[in-house]
C-alpha cells in the first residue's frame, strides 16, 4: 500500500486539513508577533498601534480615555477623546494588567486567537457557499495571506474587526435559511463588537438588513430584523451616554467621520488624492475651529468637507475615481517601503488573478446559490465604496480582500478540478498508446 493509499478520505481527511491549516495560520503570526516584538515601532500602515497602546496605558492609570500629551487629530492633553475604538483598549488594557505593559503578549493572544479563528471563519463559509474543497481552499489563503499575517501582530483593530464581519456575513446566511431568535440577536451582538472597534460598519448595516429582507421575505416577518438593532444598541448605548457626558452633545459612538471626510477631500488633494505628513492635515483645519471640543470640531468639519463637495462636485467625483487606484494597489511602488512592497504583492497582488477569476466562475456557474452570493458581492461594492467617497488606504481594504479570498479558494478548487482531469486524460492517453 502507497503513501496516498494510507492518506484518510472523507470527513476525516477534511478535518485532518483543517487542522493543519489552522496550524499554519498560528504558526505565521506567531512568527510576526516575535519579529514584531515587545517594542512599539512606526512602521509602515500600522502606526495607530502607538496610540492604541497608549489609551491602555491612560485606562490603567485611572486616566479614562485620554492621551498625557497633544495627540493626533486635534486632541489637548488630558481631554477626552473618542477618536479612537473604545473596545481595543480596552483588550489591550486587560492584556495589560495580567502580563504588565508588554505588547508582545497581546500580539502572541492576537496570533493565537484570531489567526486560526479567521481561518476557520472562512472556511465555514467558503463550506457553505461552494463545499468543502473550497473552504480549505479559502482557509490555507488565509493562513498564508502577508496582509494577514503582519496585521494579525499589530496592535489594531483590524484582527478582531475582519473576524466579526466573517463572523456576522456568516450568521446572515444561516439566519435568512434558519431563522431563530437567538441568531439574531448573536448578529446583534458581532455587528455591535465590529461597531465597536471601527464605526463604519455602521453604513453597512442598512444594507445587510436590506438584504436578509429580500433573501428571507418568505421565512421570516419583516419586524424580525429589528432584533439586530436591539442587541446592537445595548453595546453602542453606554459610549452614546459617556459621549453626552464629556463633550455634552449627541455622538452616536466615534468623533472621526467629519475629520476624515475633511482631510480625504479637502481641495488641496484637486483631483488625486495624496498623503500628506501629519502636521499637514492639522494645518488644515481652520484656526477659529480650534478652540472647540472634539465633538464639536469634527461636526464642524464634517459640514466643511460636505461643502467641498457642493462646491465643486464635480472635482469630488474625479477624487473618488482616483481613488480606486489606491484602494486597489497591488503593484511596489517608489514611495513605498520594502515591507510595504513585500505585504502587497505576496498578498493582494499575489492572489488577485484567483480572486478575479473566482469572481468570474461564481457568477458563470448556474449552478451555485445566486441569491447567497449576492450578499458577498454586495459586501465588496457597498464597502468599497463607502472608503472610495471618503478616505481610501490599502488597511481598510483588508475586510474586502477576506471576503475576495473566498473566490480565491473557489478559482484553486476549479483549478485542481481541471489538473485532475488533465492528469486523467494524459493516464488513459498512455494507456491507449500501450495497447
């Protein structure tokens, strides 16, 4: 009996990859966690990590949510802000207080928590929507993805941000074929975290609901999506009241949307949006402007970047079409570090053939659920383009680029289909000839 004869089959073997896989995904970050390290770097894309790090350290001082020093956008030293996620700090902060103020015991709980369970995320819905060849298919992506990889050890939202959408577009799929109560308000519950660690979701959530409307019209009522909303709103609710109480005006969460749209389409970009250094973008914001809290402040800009909007729409839309370059960069590029170039094209630029005919194959295939695919395609259009109408970096693609790896495991699936038949072919060719 061969090797291959001995290898296990079935349900077996499925697992027995699986587990595999979500080894290797631990492996690698773990690998990233220690060349990251215990030391906190400016380093390219990943430069929040010290303020992150920094509201820990404020939270365990007794110091709330607050910075000892000026700080980025525009917030005095020791003045609340709610700039930032109110949940990562929160992590960090505990992390903290059981191992002392050591980064490098976040990044290795990062790398074995988050690591594997995006992995497995994916392959539970790449399982469901196309089989289990292409959950496999999907999940090995992933554990090998450099994007992946290096934002899993950095002290981000992003890990736990990407999980919970995964986690949520999961659920709905399985709430529009089996609603149940209790599901709903678990995706109440993700939305809540993802909410949590960046806001933006938010925009998306009209749509998702939308969508599970449509999707589910005939097994559930209409009045069932508002369960969501409810366990959604008891984890926003808390930040809303400290909001009030601090800057004593209504935040629904984070004061970030009006400085970002000011910054992303201020008319010094004209028509192609570029990076500036830090000190530029503060310099922008008008001086009579400054003297006001930060909730003030960024409804203030928010009503000036929608005013460059009015003014000249039609430079704002010329913006926004520049910006697709960016958002979807896969090539090196001068201005970049060499990290920079080695995460985007072993990565993004790597796996972007497959995504694309993935895309194409799931689209081409009559016989897959077009009605379930439509909620990934939704997804991509939805939020890319609410990044593509405000601020476009490569890091808040990273959520688009988990759901475009399962079209990826898709493109290797139907790949390994067509080698095998080539293989077949060529064996009974020989065949033949030997007769």
């Amino acid at each position: 009996m061969n090797f291959c004869q001995r290898l296990p089959t079935g349900k077996k073997a499925e697992t027995l990859c699986l587990g595999l896989i979500l080894a290797v995904a631990v492996f690698t970050r773990l690998g990233a966690a220690l060349y990251l390290g215990d030391r906190l770097e400016i380093l390219p894309g990943i430069y929040d990590q010290i303020s992150y790090d920094t509201l820990a350290q404020s939270l365990l001082n007794g110091q709330g949510y607050t910075f000892p020093r000026p700080w980025w956008p525009a917030t005095p030293p020791g003045q609340p802000t709610s700039f930032w996620s109110f949940l990562y700090p929160l992590y960090l902060a505990g992390v903290y207080a059981l191992f002392g103020p050591h980064p490098l015991a976040a990044r290795i709980l990062q790398a074995l928590v988050v690591g594997p369970l995006t992995a497995w995320l994916l392959y539970r819905l790449g399982r469901r929507l196309f089989g289990p060849a292409v959950g496999l298919f999907a999940a090995s992506i992933s554990a090998i993805y450099v994007y992946y990889v290096y934002y899993h050890a950095a002290l981000l939202t992003e890990p736990f941000y990407i999980a919970a959408i995964l986690g949520a577009l999961g659920l709905a799929l399985e709430i529009v074929e089996r609603p149940a109560w209790h599901r709903w308000l678990v995706l109440g519950l993700l939305l809540g975290v993802a909410a949590l660690l960046r806001q933006v979701i938010l925009l998306f959530l009209p749509f998702l609901l939308g969508w599970m409307l449509w999707a589910g019209r005939r097994r559930f009522p209409w009045w069932q999506v508002l369960l969501p909303l409810l366990s959604l709103l008891l984890l926003i609710f808390p930040w809303t009241v400290r909001n009030y109480l601090v800057f004593d005006r209504f935040v629904l969460l984070n004061t970030n949307a009006g400085f970002t749209f000011f910054w992303a389409n201020h008319p010094i970009h004209g028509t192609y949006s570029r990076l500036l250094e830090e000190s530029a973008y503060q310099d922008l914001i008008p001086p009579e402007l400054r003297a006001l809290n930060e909730a003030a402040l960024d409804a203030e800009l928010l009503r000036l970047g929608l005013k460059f909007v009015r003014e000249d729409p039609g430079r704002y839309a010329l913006l926004c079409l520049n910006r697709i370059l960016e958002y979807f960069k896969f090539w090196p590029s001068a201005e970049s570090s060499l990290l920079s170039n080695i995460s985007r094209t072993a990565s993004f630029g790597l796996f972007l053939p497959l995504m694309l005919y993935g895309l194409y194959l799931s689209v081409q295939r009559s016989t897959l659920n077009v009605q379930r695919l439509s909620l990934l395609y939704l997804f991509i259009v939805i939020y890319s383009g609410i990044h593509l109408l405000s601020w476009a970096l490569i890091r808040y693609r990273l959520p688009v680029d988990a759901v475009l790896i399962l079209f990826a495991g898709l493109a290797l699936a139907d790949l390994g289909e067509r080698l095998g038949r080539w293989r077949r072919i060529k064996c009974w060719q020989g065949h033949l000839q030997r007769l």
